[in-house]
C-alpha cells in the first residue's frame, strides 16, 4: 500500500493534516483515561450519564480522530482519492469536531440541552460535511477495489450515525416524536458495526495483504461481506421503526460475521511469508481474538441479560478498535515521517526505525495487554479498574508522545539537513 512507486508527494495529504487528528486521539485518548479514575466502575452501568461520558470519548474523540487521519492518508492511497485543499477541510473537520465533542461530552452531566444542541450542529455539520466530500470523490472512481467500496459504505454508515444522534437529541430536548430506543439501539449499531467494523474490515483487505504479504482474502468476502454487514443493519433499523422486533436475530447474525472474519483474518496471518512478527502483527492478532470474544459474549446477550458480559463485550470490542488503530498508528506514523522527507529531497531522512523504533511499539502492545487484563478483572474485583486508568493514560500519553516526537523530528531534518532538489524546481 505505502509504496513510494504509486504514491506522490502530490497525491499525499500534507504531514500535519495527519499528524494532527492523530495528536487529538492521543489526548482525547489520556482525557478517557482520566475520566476512568474518577468515575471507577460506574463506567460500566450504561444507564449512567458517566458511561455515556467515557464511551463517546473513546468512540468520538479517540478512534474518529485517528480514523479521520487515517482516512485523509489512505483515500488518495488505496482508492486514489485526491482531496483538494487538505488543510482547509481538515480545518473544517476538526476544530468544530473538537469543540463539538467537549460539549456532548458536559452536556451528559445533566443532560444540559442548549450543550447537547450545540455539539449536534458543530459535530454533525463538520462530520456529514466531510463524510459528503469524501463520499463524492469516491463515487467519481471508474475502478472500485473492494477496500474503496468498503470505505464509502463505512462513511455512508458513519452519516447515518450523526443522523440518528441529532434525531435522539431533538427526542432528549421534547422536540421529536419518534421511538427513542429504537434510535438509540440503530445508533449503536450502525456505530459499531456499520462504521467502526466495517471500516476496519475494509482496510484489513488491503493492508494485511500488503503490510504482511500474506495471500488475499477470498473474493467472495471482500467483495460481499461490508454490504452484507450493512444490509443487515438497515434492515435491522427499517423493521424496527414498522415494530418488528428481530434485534435478537439481527445481533446473533452479525456476531456469527465478525467472528467468522475474524477468524479467517487471523489465519491469514499465520500465512505470512515475512517470519518476523513485529508489534503491529500482534497488535492485530490482539484486535482480531478480542472481536471474537466480543460476538461470542454478544450472542449470549441475545439469550439472557446478564450485566457482567455485556460489560465484557464492550471492554473486549473497545480492545478489537484500539488495537488495530495502533497497529496501523506505528505503520503510518514512521512511514509518513520518511516519505514526506525523502520525497523533499532531504537524503538524511530518518529512516522507519529511527521514527518510532521496533522496541517502543512492543513496549505499547504489553501496556495494551495490561490494560485489557486489567479491565477484564474488574468486572469481579472492582479496585482493577483503578489500575487499568493508569495503564490506559500511559498507553495514550505515549502514543501522544509519538507524535509529538515524529513531528519534531520532521521539523529538525527540515532545519538541519541538506535538501537535493534532483533539478524539479525545488
């Protein structure tokens, strides 16, 4: 994918457009962390307006923010995508994004409606905006591979998201009239399932491949699987709103989905033909094996209400997000860092490893770890929670940290180095 063949300077987002949405992760990121100190185990009472508070800044402020990076790299890379004036509508997106997040997240204290109103225009108006220019370039592409198509049905999903958000708080304030759990369950579906998975899914057909040289997925699964996933969560919503209740069948179908796809993801990787398994490979084993203990725990919701997995679900999903958002994190950042140098002309470009190097990133993976574990053991002894806030803000104070390292190494070569123009102008 990051071959410097089939991309150009020209094609790649300027460096800070990506590194920016990522340093906002990193903090919203130890902001979620800190929350978790304060807040303890009520976290896990999803009645709670705490467990609406540290769920949307994991879900809004974390994994948005480094998806909206990553996608601003990866448009003009897997689907050829170029967005013009990336700074402008990376201006566009994230200050009102920003702003818009911080005050969901007050507004839930006392579900303070002029708070809530605010953050539903800023965050729907900077979010569907960007979700329409990115879905109009992508519906402009003559050759679809199975990852750009994936894309735009995760950004379709991602609209539909903020839609639903605006119309559940227009029910919270007393202005709508429609059936507020059925919003709510749609919400939560075409988040988790219809953005967050399915964008994982479809950048997993093209990255494992490439990262890891492993043999393709079958066709018939990146071909059909995110329209399945959607199709069953748009059904799920249009049955839904006419009273038909199948939420029971829909979730055990999904479930059995994932579980399959991340299972044959898994395989894949063992099939590597690089030996050597570095953090992110793990970082993906972790990401799959935690989405599989997640569906099996969600199947089982789908039987009998029981609190303690359901909270086991969502900690082991969460797990499934993160970690593949660092393993693409430690792909994307040392490479971007390079290539904008190299391709400036600066022969002194630091190379990968000297970015983020090897033995930092597995240092990450076991902080991870620890933090899952940890988690885990607090659905039965509760002090656990406690230590797994502390891992969490070191888990992201280093990824910010990262960053903020990469960036200033960029700016140091730019300062420093000489710069060889290879007679383009300079």
């Amino acid at each position: 994918m990051f071959n410097q063949n089939g991309l150009s300077l020209d094609q790649a987002p300027p460096f800070s457009v990506v590194l920016r949405f990522f340093f906002s992760g990193g903090l919203f990121g130890v902001l979620a962390s800190i929350l978790i100190l304060f807040f303890g185990t009520d976290i896990f009472d999803a009645s709670s307006y705490k467990a609406l508070i540290v769920t949307h800044s994991f879900t809004l402020g974390v994994m948005l923010s480094f998806m909206f990076g990553a996608l601003f790299q990866m448009l003009p890379v897997i689907a050829g995508v170029k967005l013009s004036n990336p700074i402008q509508k990376a201006n566009l997106l994230q200050y009102p994004f920003v702003v818009g997040t911080l005050s969901l997240l007050l507004g839930f204290v006392n579900y303070n409606h002029t708070l809530l109103l605010l953050a539903v225009t800023l965050l729907g108006g900077s979010i569907l905006y960007i979700v329409y220019m990115m879905l109009v370039q992508l519906l402009k592409l003559q050759n679809h591979s199975a990852s750009s198509k994936g894309m735009s049905v995760s950004l379709v999903s991602l609209g539909m998201v903020v839609l639903l958000a605006l119309l559940m708080v227009l029910e919270l304030v007393g202005v709508g009239s429609l059936n507020y759990s059925v919003l709510k369950s749609t919400h939560f579906s075409f988040g988790l399932f219809g953005w967050i998975s399915l964008l994982i899914i479809s950048i997993s057909f093209q990255v494992i491949e490439m990262f890891y040289v492993t043999p393709p997925y079958p066709k018939v699964v990146s071909k059909y699987l995110p329209f399945v996933l959607f199709g069953i969560v748009v059904l799920s919503f249009v049955l839904q709103m006419f009273g038909v209740a199948i939420w029971s069948f829909v979730s055990s179908l999904i479930a059995l989905i994932l579980i399959s796809y991340a299972s044959l993801t898994l395989y894949r990787l063992t099939q590597r033909k690089r030996p050597l398994a570095d953090a992110t490979v793990w970082f993906w084993r972790v990401g799959m094996s935690s989405l599989i203990l997640s569906m099996f725990a969600f199947l089982i919701t789908t039987f009998s209400h029981i609190d303690v997995v359901y909270s086991f679900s969502y900690i082991t999903f969460a797990s499934f997000a993160l970690s593949i958002v660092f393993a693409m994190f430690y792909k994307i950042v040392p490479f971007l860092t390079w290539f904008h140098l190299n391709s400036q002309g600066y022969l002194m470009a630091p190379m990968m490893h000297e970015v983020i190097h090897p033995k930092s990133a597995m240092k990450h993976l076991y902080i991870h770890l620890a933090s899952l574990v940890a988690f885990v053991l607090s659905l039965g002894f509760g002090g656990f929670i406690y230590l797994a806030g502390v891992f969490l803000v070191v888990s992201f104070g280093l990824l910010t940290y990262q960053v903020i390292h990469a960036h200033k190494l960029y700016i140091h070569t730019q300062q420093t180095q000489e710069r060889f123009d290879m007679g383009m102008g300079g």
